[in-house]
C-alpha cells in the first residue's frame, strides 16, 4: 500500500532538520504556502506539521508559524539530558536527598540482613503484594486522610507502575481520558501506549475549568478523569473542598472514573480531603516514595475499589507480577519505623525554603508557584520560544522542562517548568540567578 502523501513530505523535512539543513529555529513555510508549493490540499499540509511535532523536531506558536526546534535541553517526555558544557544545575527533574539518606540505607539493609528470614525476600511476592506489606501502606495512608482496607491496596514498582495497571485494566483502546490541558507527562506516555483519546480540559491559575469538564463529560463519553488536586505538577494547585466536591459530582453524573495522582500530595501537611475519601468507590488513588524519599526507591502503590481490585491485580500480575520483595521490606520498614513521616517533614521544610530562594532569585518574573512545591511554572516572554530558552540555559549548563513535556494537547504556553529539588540547597540561589540573567539577556 503506498503511504499517505503527507509522510514522504513530513520525512523529507525530518531528514532536512536532522542533517542541519534546516537548522534551529528556522521557520516553516505557512500552511497555505507549503500547500500551495507542494500542490496538496491545506488538511494535508496541516498533518505534514502534526507528524513533525509529533516527533518532537518542530514546535508551532499560533501567530507566529512553525520553527524548527531547539533540541538541547529537557523539551519533552523522552528528551536528552545530554549538555554542551559542565553541568550547573539540573531544574529538570525533582530527586530530593538528604545528605544522612545513605547512612540510613546503609543502617536499614543491615538490618534487613539481619532480619529472621531472609529468604522470604527472594521468593516471589503475590501480585499486589502480601497482606502484611498492604496494611502497612494501608496504615500509612490513614495520616493522608485515606481509610481503606489493605485488600484495596495494590504495591507496585513505583507510581507510573502504579498508574499503569490501572488504565490497563480499567480501559479499553479509543475511551476517552479527561486530563489537565497541563499536566504530568508520564500520563501522556501511558494514554499513547493503552491507546487512549487524551480530552484536555482547560486550566486556571486555580485548578481546571470545571465548567469545562462538566461539558466534556455531558458531551463525550469519559471513562476516566485524571486528576492531581494536591500540589499539581506542574502548576502547583491544591484545590479547595469545594471545587473537590465539584469534580466527584462531575464524574458521578458522568458514571466516570477518577485517577487521582497523589504524588506531591505529602507536601501538603493539611489538604483538604482526597477525591478518594469523597468518593471510595469511583477513585483509584495512586502515589508512591519518589518524591519523599528518594527517585531510585521504586515503591508505590494504588488504592482502588474493592469491586476493581481484582482486575487491577491482574493487570500488574501480567506485566510485572509483583513489587520487588527486598525494595518492598525497605519501603514498608521505612513507614512502620517512622523514617519516612521524618523524611516527609523535612521535605515540607526543603519545599518551602527552596521557594523562598526562588521567590527571591526570579521576582518580578512571570512565576506560579505554590509557597510549599517543588516546582515552579516560569512564563516568558513572547519572543522567548521555549525550546530556544532551553538551548540557551543548556548552553549555561543548565536543564529545564518545557511547556510542551506538560501539554497534553494542541495548547503550548510560553513557558518552562523549574524543578528545585534537585541541586544542593546553597546552589539554587545562584542557578537561578544565572538562569535569569540568560533569560532576560535573549534579543527581542
């Protein structure tokens, strides 16, 4: 079957971007002019843009036309993290540390070691976990304001494991997702490899339009909602009780599921109740130890309800069976003997200094940011593409994320995402500060 005439031209594009003949930011032709020149209908002409933006070469601003992307930097789900100079700060990723976290490893497998039976951690683990493990987590999640029995709870290789098993088993090719027009990028990777139609509802500065998606929901049929109302990535928001209450309705009128993502949800001390508390038995509440202990500990867990759990243990028994045991003790010693509520405080504390130094080193500047996150949202200005941004700020030997990671449709915002987790604490101040003399320092 010979291919559509909207690939051989996207492919002569691509291959003129990748050898530099068309170098970074260069523009496009108008999709008229392309249109017009290679005699093809302007729908066609549109998707030859599409299939270029799809593979991450070009990036189109409405008003503007469509340039070739700056590749350095963090610009997408599965950038390079590769930089043309010593790195200064990496603000494309959170991985907080403490600098006692090694010592306490150490402490705990040497504990581990020495605990009665070893051998029971080289043994297969049941899919979901053993009971024993689940009321640990269980437990833990009580000081979330979550009740739920440990049946209902199902460990996994992290949160994106986690997030996995549940649109795996719970959706179907071609069922709707509602989904922040922002939101984390990992969902994008998931929704593309389950085959799911993103539905993006529009944000504010506040939380999403709920307007919005009661319409998408009276208009479409949604399956699911995913949704972070605790500390959102990246946009920071922790939506009030009432607008909580809003996005339950929704999805009961709906007969919709919520995927709630309780990853940040920690740095919150005091939040209002979780989607899962207002509605037990339509959420599914994933989370896991990332972002309060450490990136590398790959534990995390989904609460579901009690008629699903079953076909959400299935889903995990075919991909991956079960959490591995010997990450599972440590994860689970961890919570029962206190050490991560400690770590989660002191990460509450971090958070909010971090902010402080942000606040700071970019006042003035186009910031949103919640006073206890990790992340802030950074708008620029309207000549600043971006991706342009990020090549400049690699070119210091700086990472960042750019809108686009987060955009989960056709709407990409001028603007980059600041994760603070990651550098030393007395690092931050001046990263930022070179950061923004590069930013301000681009030409009109």
């Amino acid at each position: 079957m010979r291919p559509p005439s909207y690939k051989g031209i996207a492919d002569e594009f691509a291959a003129a971007i990748r050898s530099g003949a068309l170098p970074p930011g260069a523009r496009l032709p108008a999709h008229r002019d392309l249109a017009r020149e290679r005699r093809i209908a302007l729908g066609t002409a549109t998707r030859v843009y599409a299939e270029l933006a799809a593979m991450g070469l070009v990036v189109g601003e409405p008003g503007r036309g469509t340039f070739v992307r700056h590749r350095s930097g963090y610009d997408g789900p599965e950038p390079s993290r590769a930089l043309p100079v010593p790195r200064v700060a990496d603000l494309s990723f959170n991985q907080p540390l403490d600098p006692d976290q090694a010592g306490a490893l150490r402490m705990a497998l040497r504990t581990l070691a020495a605990s009665g039976d070893v051998e029971s951690l080289l043994r297969q683990h049941p899919a979901g976990g053993r009971r024993h493990d689940r009321a640990v987590v269980a437990t833990y999640l009580l000081g979330r304001g979550i009740d739920a029995a440990p049946d209902d709870v199902l460990l996994t290789g992290g949160t994106q494991q986690a997030l996995d098993a549940v649109l795996r088993a719970l959706t179907r090719p071609g069922d709707v997702l509602a989904v922040d027009a922002l939101s984390y990028p990992g969902i994008r990777l998931l929704a593309a490899a389950h085959g799911l139609d993103l539905a993006p509802v529009p944000v504010t500065p506040a939380g999403p339009d709920l307007a919005a998606l009661d319409r998408l929901c009276r208009t479409r049929p949604v399956r699911a909602i995913y949704a972070m109302p605790t500390l959102h990535n990246p946009l920071g928001w922790v939506l009030d009780r009432e607008a909580r209450a809003r996005v339950v309705e929704i999805a009961r009128a709906a007969g919709c599921l919520i995927v709630e993502d309780g990853t940040y949800a920690f740095l919150d001390a005091a939040p209002p109740p979780s989607l899962r508390a207002l509605a037990p038995e339509r959420t599914c509440y994933v989370a896991g130890l990332s972002k309060n202990v450490a990136a590398g500990l790959r534990f995390g867990f989904a609460v579901v309800p009690g008629h699903l759990a079953g076909a959400v243990t299935r889903s995990l028994r075919s991909a991956a069976w079960s959490a591995p045991g010997i990450v599972t003790a440590l994860a689970t010693g961890w919570i029962a003997d206190g050490t991560v509520a400690r770590l989660e405080e002191a990460r509450r504390r971090d958070a909010a200094a971090r902010q402080e130094i942000a606040r700071t080193a970019l006042g003035g500047m186009d910031v949103v940011a919640h006073p206890g996150s990790y992340i802030v949202w950074l708008g620029l200005e309207p000549h600043q593409r971006p991706d342009h941004v990020a090549a400049v700020l690699a070119e210091e030997g700086i990472l960042v994320s750019t809108a686009d990671a987060f955009a989960t449709g056709a709407w990409r915002p001028p603007a980059i995402r600041l994760a603070l987790a990651t550098p030393p604490l007395d690092d931050l101040g001046p990263a930022l500060r070179r950061l923004r003399s590069a930013i301000e320092a681009i030409p009109p």
